[in-house]
C-alpha cells in the first residue's frame, strides 16, 4: 500500500476520478464561470495598459457640433439646404 502514494501521479488521477463522479453536473457552469472572470479580468488588464495612453481622436466620425455636407443636399435649381432629400416637403 505504501507504493501507491510514492509519487504524485496516483494522487492526481484520484483527484481527477473523484471530480468526475461528484461534480460532473457542475462542472459545464464550473466551466462557464471560469471562462467569464478570464474575459473580466483581461478586459481589466487592457483597461489599465489603455489608462496611461492619451486617447485617439476619430476624425472620421460626426463631431458634435460640426457640419457635414450631405451628398444629396442640393436642391434641383443647384443651391444648398439643411433638411436631407428623403424629408423634404
């Protein structure tokens, strides 16, 4: 009996026999929880990497406060207005 437990084999395939007969229900939301704190925990680091680095401005995007040609904005005698073509009257 003392052979058994000489190394740390034996006792992990005990453990890992035991979990499946006792925990296999549990294990799929075991699983699931384990998966969102690893997705918490890395969107935590890269918040904290992000926090010392100014922010990017989006020149692309609207801007508050900014006007944006429309393509279709001309009228049909050719001159300009504010309402897009599709709520014209």
């Amino acid at each position: 009996m003392g052979r058994l437990f000489d190394g740390p084999w034996p006792i992990v395939i005990i453990i890992i026999v035991a979990l499946l007969l006792f925990a296999a229900p549990k294990l799929p939301a075991m699983a699931r929880s384990l998966g969102q704190s690893m997705r918490i925990i890395k969107s935590e680091v890269k918040q904290m990497k992000d926090d010392g680095k100014p922010e990017a401005k989006d020149t692309d995007g609207p801007v508050e406060g900014k006007v944006v040609n429309h393509p279709e904005s001309k009228t049909r005698n050719g001159d300009d207005t504010d309402v897009p073509p599709s709520n014209r009257a």
